[in-house]
C-alpha cells in the first residue's frame, strides 16, 4: 500500500484519512535545497527516529531507532555527508538538521528517502514525515499531530511508499 499526499492538508492511507501540512510553498518536482516546497513523486520510507526520553517506542513494523543528543541530519551541500545522518559532535563544520530538539516536532520522525540513495546536491535534504501541534507549514516535510502518526505508524510495513502529488 501506498500512502497519497492529496493535497496540502490531507494524507491517505487505505481506509485512514488523516489532516497534515506540507512546505510553505507547496509541492515542486524541482525541488531544491531551502526552497520551502514538498518533492513531488513516489519515495520509500526509512527508519523511524524517536525520542526515548517523551515517547515510549512506537509499535511499527519498521525499524526505530532513538535520538540522541549528538544526532543530525546534514543538509549542507558542500559536505560528503549531505542528505545523511551524522554524528554532530565530529562534523559539526556543516550544516544540518538537529534532531533532538528543544520543541516536539521531531520527537518522532520518519525518513522519507527523497534524495537519498544517490543524492544530488542542492537538490534538497532531511525530508521527514514529524509532528506538528497545528498544521503551520513546514520546510518541505510532512507533518501529522502525534495521534495520527501513531495510528499510521501501526499500519505501514516496509514496502509501504509515500506518494506525494
């Protein structure tokens, strides 16, 4: 099964139709690094990332693993590391996404592995399936209230992709 981002504020997954927000400037198929827009296409899903220390672990069929302090995701260009999970403390010369982070949003996390398996730089980093508290508008991820997420995480298997139209 797939799930479909309808539009900006809906996210479906077989029978399941759940509210969520999207990047500011809605959806592009030319996506590019701090452009404040949602890829366009179909994209697998990576792991699920959670903080231990607020969420107990999520009940999933994929693998989670828990953030810790030191966890980024680069979305620097310049560095090798770009579009990649990085230890902050020894390469903390680039930029990058912190995940464990003073606010909920990334509190629990899903890669989407949108330029990911050969990543092209510029063209965009850390697309995340978070949280949100109140639909505002994100950088380019997809963002669900934490209820949902828990459902959807339930319900989503390894081959499960993420259509974004």
């Amino acid at each position: 099964m797939t799930i479909i981002i309808k539009n900006k504020e809906t996210l479906l997954y077989d029978d399941f139709k759940f509210k969520c927000s999207v990047g500011k400037k809605g959806f592009s198929k030319n996506k590019k690094e701090g452009d404040y827009t949602t890829p366009k296409g179909i994209f697998r899903l990576g792991n699920i990332y959670y903080r231990a220390d607020r969420i107990e672990k999520p009940k999933s069929k994929l693998k989670t693993i828990v953030i810790k302090k030191e966890m980024g995701w680069c979305d620097d260009p310049k560095s090798q590391f770009y579009n990649k999970l990085i230890n902050i403390r020894k390469k903390s010369k680039f930029s990058y996404e912190k995940l464990f982070r003073k606010d909920f949003k990334y509190d629990l996390l899903i890669l989407i592995k949108y330029n990911y398996k050969k990543v092209i730089k510029h063209k965009g980093s850390a697309i995340f399936l978070h949280l949100t508290k109140n639909y505002s508008s994100t950088k380019g991820c997809i963002a669900l209230q934490k209820k949902d997420f828990l459902i959807l995480l339930k319900i989503i298997n390894k081959k499960t992709k993420i259509k974004i139209k």
